[in-house]
C-alpha cells in the first residue's frame, strides 16, 4: 500500500510539473501592436549581444535542448514584462555561459529539489518505517535550495574569473603602453597586445577586437562594450583613454603605465587579505582541535570524579 502510494505521489507530481511547464511556456497571451514592437525589438537588442558574446565560441558546448528550453522560458518571462538583473547577466558574460542554459538549469535543479524530499524519504516509507508524508514547506524549500544553486555556483566562478581578467586587462595595459612607445597607431598597438597570449581573457579580449574590425567599430567603443558586459570598470577606463588618443592626440603611456601598476598594487593587497583571512581560518581550525584534544584528556579524571 505504501509503495502504491508513493508511486501515484511521484506520477502525480510529474504530471503536475508538467502541465505547469506547458502552460508557462507556451501560453503567450495576447499583446497590442507598440507591445509586439516591443518585443521585437528586444529580441533584436538579445541576439546583438549574443553575437559578441558568442564571437569566441564559448557556447558550442552548451546543450541544445537546454538552449531551447531555456530560450522559451526567456521569452516567457519576458513577455511578461521580468528582466533578469544587470549582474547577473555580467556574471554570465565572464564565466561564457548563455542566460537559455542558466535558466534551463536552474528550472531543472528546481524541480530536482521538488522530487528529492520523495526520493530521501521513499526507500524508509517502502520498508514500512514511516508513512510517507512529505509536507508542502519541505518541497518548497527543496525547490529554493535547488534554484539557488546554479546561481552560487555561478557567482563563485565569476569572482574567481573576474579576478583573473583583471589581472590580464594590468598586462594589456603594459603592452598596449609599450606598443605606443614604439609609434605605432592605436589598433596597432592593441592587436599586437593581444597576440602574445593565448589565455582565455587574452582570446576574448583579441576575439572582441577582431568583431569590431569586422562589424567596422572602433576598438575602444569595442573594449568600452565588453567592460560593461563582464562589469570590468578596468576595461571601460582603458577604452576611454584609448578614445582621448585617438579623437583628442593625448599621450596617454603613461597614464596607462600607472594604471597598470595600480592595478598590480591592488591584486596584491587583495591577495594579502585573502591570505590573512585563511590564516586566520587555520588559526581556528587549530584552536578548535586544541580544545578537542584537552576535552579528549580531561574526560576520563573529571568522569572519575563525579563517578559516572
């Protein structure tokens, strides 16, 4: 009988999911003419950034059928009227993953959470220890705890990225200086900035600036575009003293230059706090087995006293 139950239980829940996902994707709804323009407009401003997000190849690897379905829940949220925040977006620009495959995933770690209360509990409810009855809040906190979970993933490796194009931008900086002191023009210079590394931030930063040859950009406007996509303010400042070169002559090397070594100097500092904050982690860890240790040779003399 249990069994029985917890069989029509996981039918029914599947049933349910998916009757809320036929009708969350494919229910549009009706819209007036400005709204359609609207949308079509939004569609064109989403597949423009998709283009230069997608100029490296980053994406290729990326499941089509979470592509598909992440694209229709876009479109679904869209529609009415919810856009995803501007951080999110640049941490999804850094790491190179596409918003379709982040929503996909977070939908299916969602659900995931729905169904794992079911699948912790079922094998003891299957042996008779328990009925198995799971309550509602515990599902809804299984789906939370599922939801939130491509999103922290995705936040840590975008620090952990962000942190490491920083420290390649203090690099370019240098070489786009040096490369300026020997005369050469400013697309010269950054061109030849970016051919002697073959790092990710180096390929996206030289991917970028080949889009913007092909697309018939200036560089700067190109570097400028890419710091707002990947919310690097290093790359937005480079862009714009890259622009008083060209529009105003202003010698700027070693404006550059000094930008660079304050960059370095910060990625120092930051990696000194880092390194204090783990000190200071083992430092408790240590305590915490110096106490374990006491309490593991105390026991037996203050047992003996009160006699237990």
């Amino acid at each position: 009988m249990t069994t029985s139950l917890l069989l029509v239980m996981l039918l029914g829940g599947v049933a349910g999911a998916g009757v809320f996902l036929l009708f969350t994707v494919f229910e549009r709804g009706t819209v007036t003419g400005a709204a359609g323009l609207a949308q079509l407009d939004a569609q064109r401003l989403r597949g423009r950034r998709a283009r230069s997000l997608t100029a490296d190849r980053r994406h290729q690897d990326e499941s089509v059928r979470m592509r598909k379905l992440g694209s229709e829940l876009r479109t679904s949220l869209a529609n009415r009227g919810v856009n995803l925040p501007p951080s999110l977006t640049a941490n999804l620009g850094i790491v190179g993953q596409s918003v379709e495959t982040f929503l996909a995933r977070t939908l299916v770690f969602a659900l995931l959470g729905i169904f794992l209360p079911f699948l912790v509990l079922g094998p003891a409810a299957a042996v008779g220890a328990y009925s198995l009855v799971v309550p509602l809040w515990l599902t809804g906190f299984g789906a939370l705890i599922g939801a939130i979970v491509p999103y922290s993933q995705l936040q840590r490796q975008a620090e952990a990225r962000r942190r490491d194009f920083r420290h390649v931008v203090s690099s370019f900086l240098d070489l786009v200086a040096m490369n300026l002191a020997g005369g050469r023009g400013v697309p010269e210079a950054l061109s030849s900035a970016t051919a002697i590394s073959d790092g990710w931030a180096m390929v996206r930063i030289r991917d970028t600036l080949q889009a913007a040859r092909l697309q018939g950009t200036t560089p700067w406007a190109a570097l400028g575009q890419l710091g707002d996509e990947v919310d690097v303010d290093e790359l937005r400042d480079l862009a714009a003293a890259l622009a008083l070169v060209a529009e105003d002559g202003a010698k700027v090397r070693d404006s550059l230059s000094a930008r660079a070594g304050s960059m370095r100097r910060k990625e120092l500092a930051d990696a000194e706090g880092r390194a204090a904050a783990r000190s200071q982690s083992m430092l408790i860890a240590q305590l915490l087995l110096c106490v374990g240790f006491l309490l593991f040779l105390t026991y037996p003399a203050v047992a003996r006293v009160l006699g237990t």
